[in-house]
C-alpha cells in the first residue's frame, strides 16, 4: 500500500488532501505542530511534532512514506519570528532530508506566489523561472523565500527523489484560515486609492486536486496553480458584499493598522498586493497534468466567506 506523510494535517487544506489521497488508496500519516484534529472523519494515523525536532524522524522511521506532501508552511503571525523559521526554513530541510533517508519515492511542496512579489514593474503573466521580486524586509516572506530556494535547489540536487514545488496564487474556501481567507470574511476591506490590481484566487478544491494529482504523476520541477482567470480586487470585494474602505496610498500600512484594518491576520507584505498586480501563468501545470481549475474566482471568494462548497 502507499503511504503519504502529510505535514500541516491541522490544517484544512492537509485534511481535504488526506482526504482525496485516502480515496486514491493511500495510508495516510498526518504530522503537524499543532495539534491534530482527533477525527479526520477518515482513517489516518496523526501525530503532534515540530518539523525540526526529534520526534519527527521516529514518525519516519515507524511509518516510512512512499510519498510526503510537505503542505505545513506557517504563514500566519501568530507565531514568533524565529519559531517561523525554524518550522519554514530548517523544519522543511529536515523533511526533505528524511524523505530521502526513508525511501520516499516522491516529494510535493507547497510553496507560494507571494515570493513573486506585487511590484509595479511586473509584467503579465510571470512565469516559473523569473526572478522574485518579493522583498525580504517582511519575515513572513523572508522564510517563504528561503524555502522555496531549497525546494527548487533539491528537485535538482536529488533526482533520485521526484520532487514538485507548487506555487498556488491566493488559496481561498470556507476550510482555508489564510491572511486573504480572513480579509474576505471581514466587514470592512481595504482598498488602496487609485489602485486595482488584478488578482489571482484558487478554489480549495481546485488546489487539493491539483495537488492529488501532482502527488499520483511523475512530473518534477516547479509549477504555478491558479484560478480559471484573475479579476479585479474590487471586483472580488463586490462578490462577497464587503464594504470597500478607501486607503491612501502614502503610508498605507501605517493608515490600516491606524484604522485597524492591518491586524495579526492580515500581515503587511499583503498590501502591495492591493497596489500591484501579481498575475502568474498556470500554463505548464495545466499542459502536463492535462488538468485545469473549475471554480471561477468570484464563487470562491464568496465561498470563502459563506462556507459555501
């Protein structure tokens, strides 16, 4: 039978890929520094440990995977600066390392479009190879950098484990608490004057079969997922009834986080992607898995703020 290590398991995008893996057939092992949800409302072996400490390698060792889905990157602020990197950056080093010392036959991480970067020089669309404009002066994106760099460096260091990278554009869906899951559920959501960026959304469902379908193909490297197209980001705001707050441009972050606009759930380094446009091309995931997304971004959005499917 096959077995797939899912990190983040507390999360629920792990818990409806844990969920799809299990009808594929899979063994499911789920891991994740929080605690696990003691029901996954399927079988499941689940465990509490950080991915940089001991514990960790004994699951391996119990329950060596066939395959490990890396999908635990903490990208929230409730956790201290260097408690995030040691999960992001040496955590996933070690996973990595373990899945070759414990003789997986294939690796999928997730990683993210935000180490893209919003920038007003950014052309349309932005491909896997270009370069990351995102700047290092936000942590939360600082070790989102620094993971991505060692998951792309491993797809080639080690081909003897197949290894994928994805980079997902805003994940949303009534199971994702993500920092742009919460700004669409707010009342009020900022918009920054004279600014309105086109804007990436992929459904949960669109995201957990991409994934299940990346994790039962051969292919390797690194991939773009997003949406059927992007729209506006006041478009979106319209989709789920919120009411638009008009921001200045000039010290915005400074503004919203007068305004309590800009809290613990919606990090700094997201209000560029208010300003400027972030707009990737999914083509190559799309051509090698002969797959596509299904849910237009103006039902997630709205998905992701009333629980819908």
């Amino acid at each position: 039978m096959r077995r797939a290590l899912i990190t983040g398991i507390a999360g629920g995008l792990a818990q409806l890929t844990g969920r799809r893996l299990h009808e594929h057939g899979f063994e499911i092992v789920g891991v994740d520094y929080r605690a696990p949800p003691e029901d996954l409302g399927y079988p499941a072996t689940t465990f509490r440990a950080n991915y940089n400490k001991t514990k960790i390698e004994d699951i391996f060792r119990r329950h060596p995977p066939s395959h490990v889905l890396h999908l635990g990157r903490v990208g929230n602020l409730k956790d201290q600066v260097n408690k995030r990197f040691d999960l992001n950056v040496i955590g996933s080093r070690k996973v990595m390392d373990l899945s070759i010392r414990y003789g997986a036959q294939r690796l999928l991480v997730l990683s993210t479009f935000h180490i893209y970067g919003a920038h007003h020089a950014n052309h349309i669309p932005i491909y896997e190879d270009e370069p990351l404009r995102a700047g290092v002066e936000f942590p939360q994106i600082a070790d989102a950098i620094q993971l991505d760099n060692q998951a792309v460096t491993w797809v080639y260091q080690h081909p003897e484990l197949e290894t994928v990278v994805l980079r997902p554009t805003n994940v949303v869906g009534p199971r994702i608490n993500n920092a742009m899951s919460e700004a669409l559920r707010g009342r009020r959501i900022p918009v920054i004057m004279g600014f309105d960026p086109m804007t990436q959304f992929v459904h949960q469902a669109d995201l957990v079969d991409a994934i299940a379908t990346m994790t039962l193909h051969k292919a390797t490297g690194v991939f773009n997922v997003a949406g059927p197209y992007p729209i506006p980001w006041r478009s979106a705001i319209d989709a789920v009834g919120a009411i638009q707050v008009p921001v200045p441009t000039a010290a915005a972050i400074g503004y919203l986080r007068l305004t309590g606009l800009v809290s613990r759930a919606l990090p700094p380094y997201l209000v560029n992607f208010f300003k400027y446009p972030c707009v990737v091309s999914d083509e190559k995931i799309r051509r090698t898995l002969d797959w596509q997304p299904r849910v237009p971004p103006e039902k997630a959005v709205l998905d992701t703020r009333h629980g819908g499917g």
